[in-house]
C-alpha cells in the first residue's frame, strides 16, 4: 500500500488531467453501451414493427455516438498519456539524479545492467500502471456493473444462464497470465545466455580460430540454440492450451444466448430485438473480463516493479555537501593526511596515514596491488569519506568544502579509463568544456595522444567509446590524461595512468608533464620505478600503511621494499648499460 | 569557441540513426530467397491454412445459425430446430478451439524450426569467416544479426505469410456470403471498404512512422543512460553532474514528446474504424428495412448483416500489419543473406595435404600483404627461423609485427610471397592440421564465461583433470587458482571479471600448454603489473617457449634477451635482425630504442 500510495504521489500533479481522463472514458464507455439498445430498437420497432419512421433517428443517434465516441477517445487517450507519461519522465529524472549523486561505493557493487532495467524495464511496468492500467481497471469494472444491471432488467434467466461461465473465464485468464509470465521470463534469460555466446565467439574470434575450435563453437552454440527453441515451443504450448478454451467460455455464453435466449423468445419473455442486444451485450463483457484477470497480474508486477525503482531512489547519498560548506575559489594544492584510516566496509585498507604535501609537489606511490593506493586518492577527491581521522586541503577539512568546488580543481586519470561514446574532441573536452579546439589539441599533445589522433581518417572527431573504434590501452590512457590536463587542474591525480603505454612515449609524456607542474600538486601511482623516480617524495605502501618514504636517492640507498623493486626492475636495463658507450649522455 | 556547445551535451543520438527500413525497394529475390526456407515445411504450412481456414468458416457460420434461429425457430416455435441450432453452435466453437489449438502449435514449431535451424546456418557460416570479416565489424552488430534480425524473419516466415493468405481468403468468403444472402445489400455495404483500407494502408503507415520515431528516442535515452551510469565515475570526478542532468532531461523529455505525439496520432485510428463502421451500419438500417419491407431478406439476414460488416476491420488491419512485417522482416533477410553470401576468403585448397607433425622450420619468402589490398603493411618479408627457436619481434605501432604474426596461422593469405613450414607452402595444407599445432596468447587474453578449468581447458577439450592442473602449475597459475574456494570450479564471469590482468595471463599460458602446440605466438601485454605477478609471467614465459618454435611481439627486455633471433621490424620492412648482444654492438635502430628506455634510469644508476 506503501509503494502504491508513492508512486500515486508522482500522479499528483496531474490529477486535474487524470479526472478529466476518466470522465471522458466514462462518457465513451456509457455511449458505446447505447449501441445495442439502439440496435433492439431498430429490430423491435422499425423491422419487425415494419416502420420506417424511427430509422433517421436511428441513423443519426449512430453516427453521433461514433463521433462523439470518437472525440472522447481522443481527449481521454491523450490525457492519460500525458499524465502517465509525464509522471514518469519525473519518476526517470528523479532516479538519474540521485544516481548521480550516489558514491563510488554504491557503483562498487551496482551493476550497469541491472541499473538499466529497473530504469527503463520497472519504470515502463510503472508507466503501464498509471497509464493503461489504472484506467481499464476502472473501465472492465464499470463496464461490467452497468451491462450486468442492464442484462438483469431486461431478463435475468437469460442472464444468469450466460454469465454462469463467466467466473471460468476468469480464473482460467488468471492461471493463465501466471504461468505465461515465468515462461516468457525463461526465454529472456536463454536469449542472455545466446547473447553471450556470440558476444564472446565474436570477440574471441582470434582465440576461436588459433585453437581450432570452431566446432567445440558450434557445439556450444547449438545447444543454446536448441534451449533457446524448447523454451519457446514450451510457451507456445501454454498459449496453444489457454487461449482456445478461454474463447470457448466466452463463446458459450454466445450459444446460451442463442439457445436458452430463442427459447425465451419462444415463450414470450423476451423479443428479438432484445435478444439481439443482448446478444451485442454479452460480447462487451467477455473482453472486460479477460482484461480483469490480466490487470491482476499486472498490478502484482507493477507493484514488485515500483519497490526496485524505489529501493534505488532510497539508497542513501551518503557523501554530502555539510550545511555551511566552503566553496574553494582556487585550491592551492597544499594536502595533508592526519591519521587517517579507510575501509569498505570490513577490514581496514588504510591505516593511520598521516602525510603533509606542499602545493607544487610531485608525489610518488608505490606498492603492490591491494596495498591502498588508490583507496588514498580517491579520498582526496572524497569519492568515498575517511573511517577515522581527516585530510585538509588548505588547511580546510575537506569535508567542510563544498565538493563540486574540490572536484573542479583535481585531474584525475584512473586506472580503467572510461571513454564516452563520443568523438575524442568532445572526450578530451569532458574535462573542460569551454576548451578551446587549440587548448584541446596542446592537451593531447603533452599527453603524446595527437599523433595518433591524426593517422586516424577523421582525426579529432573519430567516434571512440562501446560504440567507436577499439583503441589500444595505451591510447585510451593517453587520451584520458589529455581529459585530465585540458581541465587545468590544482590538482593532478595519475592513477597508474601510463601501465599500457610503452616507456618511451611514457618518458614523453612525464618530460611534458613536468614542464606544467608548477604550481600544482601531481599524484603519481605506478608500478615502474621510473615513473615516480622524479617525484619530490615516495611513499611506498604495503598493507595499507606506509612503510617507506623519501626521495628516489634517499630510498635506493636504503635497503627496503623500494630498493628491492628497484634492483628487480633495474637489472634488466644494466645489462644494457655494457653496450652504452660511455659520454653518450 | 567551445567545442561543447553550450552545456556540454555528448550527442548521444547519433549513433542511434536507424536504418530506414520504410524506404527500401522491395527485393523479389530475398523474397524468393526467405520464402525458400519454408519449403521443407509446406506440407505442415499447408495443413495449418487448412486449419485456419476452419476457424474462419466456422466463425462465419455462426451469425447464419442466428439468422436461421430468427428466421425459423424463434417464429415457427419450433423448439427441436433450436436444439439443433445450439448443439450445432456449440460443435463449432469447440472445433474452433481445437483447432485454434493445432494452428498455435503447428504454425510456431515450423516458425520456431525454421529459425533454428537459420540461426544455426549463419553461426556456423560466421565461424567459417576469415578475420578480414571480423576487421571493422563490431561484435554488437553480429549479434544483432543473429538475435533480432533473425527473430524478424521469424514473424514473416511463420504467422505472417499464412496468415496473409488466411485474412484474404476470410475476407473474400465473408464478401461472398453476403452477396450470396443479398447481393445488393451486399454491395451497399462493400461501400464503407474503400474507407477502411485507406485507414488501414495509410493512416497506420503514418502512425508507424511515429512511433518509429518513439523507438529511436528511447534507443538513444537508454544508451545515454547505459553509458552514464556506467561512466558515473568520470562524471562524478570532472564535476560534470549538472550537464549530464540537462543532457538526461533533454532526451527524456524528447522521449516523452515524442511518444505523445506518436500516441496522438495512434488515437486517430479507432475512431475512423468506428466512425465508417457506423456508416456501414447506417446503410444497412437504411436500406436493410427497406429491404425487408418489401420482403426481398428476412429478418435474421438483416442480423447477420450487422455482425458481418463488424467483422470487415480485422482482416485489413492485419494486412496493414502484415505489410510492415514485410518490410521488416526484408530489411533483415537482406543483411543476414549478405553475411551468408560472403564467400570464406580462408578455406582447404581441394587437394589440400594434412600437415604432419610440425618440426618448425618457418620461412617468409618476400612476403607482401595489406589489410586494405592498396596499401601494403608488410613490404617484403623475408626470414628463417630453425625449429625450436624463439624470435621476438620489436618494432614501433603499426610497423607490422602483429601482421607478421596474422599470417602464420593462416588468419590472413599473403597478397605475394609465400610462407612455409617445414617446407609445406600454408597455403597447401589444410587448415585444421595447421592450426592444431598451433597456440596462440593474445595481448588482452579472452577469458570465457565459465569455470577456470573450462577456460584452460579450451586448448584440449578432452584434457583430464591431471594434464590442467600440470599445464596450470607450469604456467604459474595453480597458486592462485587453488586459493579460490571454488578452485579449478570458479566460476569467471564474462570476459573474465573477476581475475586480474595478470591472472588473465596465466590463465591463457596454461590453456597454451595445454594444447602442446609446435608452434607458439606470444603477443606480450604492455600493461605493467605489480612485481611479484610480473615474475610469474617472466617465468611462465620461458617455460611456455621452450622447445618450440616461437614468435614473440614483445616488450619485456628479459623475454627479448633471451630469444634466439630478435626482428626489428620498421615500416613493414625487417631493419634489424640478429642476437641482442650483436645488435647492441652494431648501435641501430634496436640499439636506438632500448638507449631510450635507458635513460630514463640511468641517472638514477649512476649514483
């Protein structure tokens, strides 16, 4: 009732409309109902009186009820469409907006997919509630109480006699719609499973021919193939079983009209022309009743569909703006760590980092996968809120700054790069969209991206994303860092932003970067030594705490965990070192 | 100028531009084409129009076993006629539901067949098609082609063609009887048909047309939904919350829009129908008592005329149905008939000899090839390599190693030059016996949706439990695997999701081990990865090469160390070729290259 009585509140500001909606239908339905007096008249009074007077009335009584009809249709049709449609474009805008508003820890465990259907899936079963639904609930139950008392006044044996099989076609309607439901449900779930067969042949196409095993392909698919063909046939044959014998109920009553009604006739309880109407009658309520026992099972679904749009919209932002939030004009980039801790939920990822950074430093982070690494830069950013502790920007608590004002000043690349289905002009422009064309260009080329770019046939406005050309790893993180650096930022995030390019561009890239880091506060993550060897200080991190700290120097000379990647990644290039001709530098 | 206009809106619509399948000339040879699918179903087909047409006679009876209660049992009192007329009514609607029942079944298992076995068809084509077809095309429209498309098709072969037939055969016996009742009533009352078809052809193509335009409004709403929450991180770190709410905003209220206007236009419809309809009846007030006043039709054919004329609308408005079926379903019998139509580039030679057990002696004789036939990517290749030994490739982007190594297994033919194996020309040994002896580890390994020991699996499928746990403790992947609760039985998601890069890696090595290949082609993955998983693939690596003859596009010094032959490979030419120590002494390109990567640390070294 809960649920029902939310998603009616989306209604409210259309209720005006909605009323208006249901007058028009009432009047379209109690005018529809007159056609079959009009035609008992016809039998009764003109044919069988054998009098042509009452035909012009007639006539034009039928014409005028069609346009009439007509006009109604038309303004209820609209106005229910217009409120339903527009409650749940609020309904749509409401659930994007708080999704946007939603942490990285809602989409840590979110799943795309699943976002997806209960925003167009469950709102369209919403829509179909409000819409159609309400209104033709409203109608079959309308429709059936007026018929019912018309049927009961002109001869209630008659009636009684051809309603009897109503209450079957009813609850035959009602088993069906609930078994049909899971069969159509099974056949969706075996097209997902297809799905992936293909997607997966497709793109594995290289691994599929290397292996020389198309036929273990083919086998595979045929199977789904052959599952996917029985769950179809399974409900053709609850269709095949179902639909037939609910036309035969209705068609019974049909024949008790005929029979148990022209016996009427006989006996004088009745005359043809009522029998006829009667006849036109009982054909209006099969429909209703069918439509009754569907609407039941809809509403099932409509409601089941309402709490997953909700349970969404009720999921707590819980990263905030505080009430008297700061709003940072230009951040200077000072940062400081003091005693910070942060887990997801269970066991701690960082513990007890205190650390102070200098606005203009550059600052190294290395440790193994796990070891919190990025957990530390995401909380610069508050993607995510400290356990225990703080971290001031400028000597403000961030979570007294306002955050968009945080969030406008920092770069950030991440580790997966996201691209939007768009062009690289307008992905580059994501960080910044009153770049210029020639600011965009001057970002890709620190990045090492432009280049690349224009080999391409359409250059910058090469469409990239899921539904673009595939780019490389490393082109994805060149054109991420250009995103990042076109934004011009106080802060510069690279979150293991150059792991899929090559070193040397890698080298390019960071002789670049340098040259923009004054004055801004950069974060470097990486796995390579030579990546963070510049850097103004090193943290190295095991297990969510810092175990070393320095400068390239300072740390090689000691002998640690940073000392030890050193000698591990630095070995490979002295042997080099023997062919390098001394003063060559 | 910004590029964004205004409030940095990402065109999410574009691509979304439907194919205009309304305005596409009808193909009589598709046609003939589809049509012939259905040529082993004829006999069940033919015994469902049969069916069918059942159904429609003995709906039509219906209203004539009214007239006749009318006509003579209700005057005549005539009690056992009216017996009659019931027991006969309700034979017919049990018929019709037996019936009813028998056409449901009949006309969807040929439906359901017929797509089988074409869905099959065009997968089994698919896995015949050399890689200059998969080139270019994205995966997403394959699958297009081999879901809806062929569920398209299903519509048209199935319901669409008998029903056709069906609906103009009703409609012709419903004609028929009325003129056979009355004929001039009859023809007083075809007068309100010219009326229903145009509200069937052209009313309701211009109502499909708008909610085509629905389709395509909400395609692009979904997709900017898809790619928003699944980039919800970006949009949260570049603070682009606000333009993204304006850009949803704009699509949904486009969506709405349009499907008010689409609806506007749907609403039209039904009170046309019923407004000729009420003609149509008028008429046959008007004209019908005249008739029965002068005592041409009784009064019961008047009642039969009043039911039949309602019956008029739903077989032109299932024309009207079947002819955007029609259009549809062509649209995609015409792309799925051109990927059928496309000849495998790749295939046996007639005399084609069984390869026998690879040694591995690999030679390029001047071997040219391009992807696109104008421009040449390898320029002349010539090289070769004694078995067992291992060569890595080097070379910048696009300078031709990954091409090198298509061609070795056949993924593409040389445009000139030849490639031999122990001697065998590729070209004239059969595929399978080639590949066979063949592995191949990509960059970005494809992890298949299923359990671990499926996917290394998929080197040998016949492989005991025994070989894979072998061939994954070579790999280094046992570790790792064995600290899964689920062991060898976890279950990975699709593409893998829930192993690391690294673990990917290992994954595929064991599945290349598995297979025991003659031949191995490595394309080392740039990504770095933390140091201890980075040992573990150097090591794997090794152990993978050794006795093999194998190829390595590689990027990892060690691996290139230690190969037999390194190939530098610049602008589709070999500019280098030798031992690592010979090049490094002759100061080249390779020399040039790993100088490069020196520096960057050798200033720290030289403390």
């Amino acid at each position: 009732m809960k649920t029902i009585k939310r998603v009616l509140s989306y209604f409210r500001p259309y209720i005006g409309l909605f009323i208006l909606s249901v007058l028009s239908l009432t009047l379209l339905t109690s005018l529809g109902l007159l056609r079959p007096k009009l035609t008992q008249i016809f039998i009764d009074d003109v044919v069988y009186a054998r009098e042509s007077e009452l035909i012009p009335q007639i006539a034009l009584a039928l014409i005028f009820i069609a346009v009439f009809r007509g006009v109604f249709r038309y303004i209820q049709g609209v106005l229910s469409e217009k409120v339903a449609m527009r409650s749940i474009a609020d309904i749509r805008r409401d659930l994007f907006n708080h999704l946007m508003a939603l942490p990285y820890e809602y989409y840590d465990k979110a799943r795309t997919g699943e976002l997806m259907s209960r925003i167009s899936g469950d709102v369209q079963s919403v829509k179909h509630l409000l819409g159609e639904g309400l209104l033709e609930f409203y109608d079959s139950i309308f429709t059936f109480i007026v018929v019912f008392f018309i049927l009961i006044r002109l001869n209630w044996q008659l009636t009684l006699v051809s309603l009897s099989t109503m209450p079957f076609l009813f609850f035959t309607a009602i088993r069906f719609a609930s078994q049909i439901r899971p069969a159509y449900t099974k056949i969706r779930e075996q097209m997902a499973v297809l799905s992936t067969t293909i997607q997966e042949n497709v793109t594995g196409v290289r691994v599929v021919k290397a292996f020389n095993n198309q036929e273990l392909e083919k086998d595979k698919f045929d199977q789904d193939n052959i599952s996917n063909f029985n769950k179809r046939l399974n409900a053709v044959s609850i269709r095949a079983r179902y639909i037939p014998v609910m036309h035969f109920l209705g068609g019974l009553s049909a024949i008790a009209i005929v029979w148990f009604g022209g016996y009427q006739v006989i006996i004088e309880n009745l005359t043809i022309g009522q029998l006829v109407g009667f006849y036109a009658y009982i054909w209006s309520l099969i429909w209703p009743i069918r439509r009754l026992a569907f609407l039941v099972n809809f509403f099932q679904r409509a409601k089941a569909a309402s709490e997953r749009v909700f349970e969404v919209l009720d999921v707590a932002p819980k990263i905030t703006d505080s009430k008297n939030a700061i709003v940072l004009d230009k951040v200077k980039g000072n940062i400081s760590f003091n005693k910070v801790s942060f887990n997801y939920g269970e066991n701690d990822v960082l513990q007890d980092i205190s650390f102070k950074v200098k606005s203009g430093q550059t600052i190294g982070i290395l440790g193994e996968t796990g070891s919190g690494k990025s957990s530390l830069i995401s909380l610069i950013c508050r993607f995510y809120d400290v356990s225990k502790g703080a971290i001031m920007i400028d000597g403000n608590n961030i979570k007294d700054i306002q955050i968009n004002s945080l969030r406008q000043q920092v770069g950030i690349v991440h580790q997966d790069v996201f691209l939007f289905s768009a062009t690289i002009k307008e992905n580059i422009a994501f960080g910044n969209i009153d770049a210029s064309f020639e600011q965009i260009v001057e970002a890709a080329k620190i990045a090492q991206a432009h280049d690349f770019i224009m080999e391409m046939e359409r250059g910058y406005d090469t469409l990239v994303g899921e539904r673009g050309i595939g780019l490389s790893g490393g082109q994805k993180q060149r054109i991420a860092i250009a995103r990042s650096i076109v934004r011009n930022p106080s802060i510069l995030i690279l979150d293991d932003a150059t792991s899929s390019v090559d070193m040397e561009t890698e080298f390019a890239i960071q002789q670049e970067i340098t040259k923009l880091l004054q004055n801004r506060t950069t974060f470097i993550i990486a796995h390579r030594i030579s990546s963070i060897k510049d850097a103004d200080i090193i943290y190295v991190f095991k297990q969510g705490r810092i175990i070393e700290q320095g400068t390239h120097l300072q740390l090689i000379t000691k002998s640690g965990y940073y000392n030890s990647i050193f000698n591990e990644q630095f070995k490979e290039q002295e042997l080099l070192a023997n062919f390098v001709v001394e003063g060559s530098d | 100028m910004p590029i964004l206009l205004s409030r940095g809106v990402i065109n999410m619509s574009r691509n979304f531009d439907h194919e205009d399948v309304y305005k596409q000339k009808f193909d009589l040879q598709n046609f003939k084409r589809l049509v012939g699918y259905l040529r082993p179903y004829l006999k069940y087909l033919l015994i469902t129009l049969g069916i069918m047409l059942t159904i429609s006679l003995a709906e039509m009876t219906g209203p004539i076993l009214i007239q006749q209660a009318i006509d003579r049992a209700i005057p005549e009192k005539n009690v056992s006629l009216l017996n009659i007329i019931g027991v006969t009514y309700l034979g017919l609607r049990l018929l019709i539901a037996l019936s009813a029942y028998f056409r449901t079944k009949l006309l969807n298992r040929t439906g359901q067949s017929v797509i089988y076995s074409l869905r099959k068809q065009l997968f089994n084509h698919i896995q015949k098609l050399s890689l200059r077809f998969f080139d270019g095309r994205p995966a997403g429209k394959l699958m297009t082609r081999l879901t809806s498309d062929i569920e398209n098709l299903n519509e048209l072969l199935t319901s669409g063609i008998v029903q056709v037939i069906n609906e103009v055969l009703t409609l012709a016996l419903i004609m028929g009887i009325m003129l056979f009742m009355h004929w001039q009533l009859a023809l007083y009352t075809f007068i309100i048909l010219p009326l229903l078809m145009y509200i069937g052809l052209r009313l309701r193509t211009y109502v499909r047309d708008r909610w085509r335009v629905v389709r395509s409004k909400r395609s692009s709403m979904n997709a900017f939904l898809q790619e928003s929450i699944s980039g919800m991180r970006t949009i949260q770190a570049f603070t682009q919350e606000f333009n993204s709410a304006e850009s949803f905003e704009e699509v949904n209220s486009d969506y709405t829009s349009a499907q008010l206007k689409a609806t506007k236009t749907s609403l039209l419809v039904r009170p046309a129908v019923e407004i000729s309809s009420a003609i149509g009846t008028c008429i046959i007030y008007v004209a019908g008592a005249s008739f029965v006043f002068r005592g041409q039709i009784s009064e019961g054919v008047l009642v039969a005329f009043l039911t039949y004329i309602r019956w008029f609308w739903e077989p032109i408005r299932n024309l009207s149905n079947f002819y955007n079926v029609l259009l549809v379903a062509m649209a995609s019998a015409e792309r799925v008939f051109k990927i059928l139509d496309w000849e495998p580039e790749i295939k046996d030679k007639i005399e084609a000899q069984v390869m026998p057990r690879i040694k591995g002696q690999v030679n390029f004789n001047q071997v040219r090839f391009g992807y696109d036939r104008n421009v040449d990517v390898l320029k002349g290749i010539s090289f070769s390599i004694k078995p067992g030994q291992t060569v890595a490739l080097v070379g910048s982007t696009g300078a031709g190693k990954s091409t090198i190594i298509n061609l070795i297994p056949r993924f593409y033919d040389v445009l000139q030059g030849s490639i031999t194996i122990d001697g065998y020309n590729i070209q004239d040994i059969t595929i399978d016996s080639l590949r066979d002896q063949m592995s191949i580890v990509l960059q970005d390994p494809l992890i298949f949706s299923g359990t671990i020991r499926d996917n290394i699996a998929y080197g040998k499928p016949n492989a005991t439990d025994e070989e894979i746990i072998e061939a994954a403790k070579l790999a280094n992947a046992h570790d790792f695997i064995v600290e899964f609760a689920d062991g060898y039985q976890t279950e990975v998601q699709e593409r893998g999701s829930r192993l690391s890069v690294g673990q990917r890696q290992l994954v595929s090595f064991a599945r290349a081990i598995l297979a025991d290949p003659r031949i191995i082609i490595l394309d080392e993955a740039t990504s770095s990865i933390d140091t201890k998983t980075e040992k573990l693939i150097q090591d794997a690596i090794q152990k993978v090469l050794i006795g093999r003859t194998s190829f390595v596009i590689a990027h990892r010094l060690s691996t290139i160390r230690n190969a037999d032959l390194i190939m530098v490979i610049e602008d589709g030419l070999i500019a280098e070729a030798g031992t690592h120590e010979s090049l490094m002494l002759e100061q080249g390109v390779y020399y040039n290259l790993n100088i490069a990567q020196y520096r960057s640390l050798q200033k720290a070294a030289a403390l």
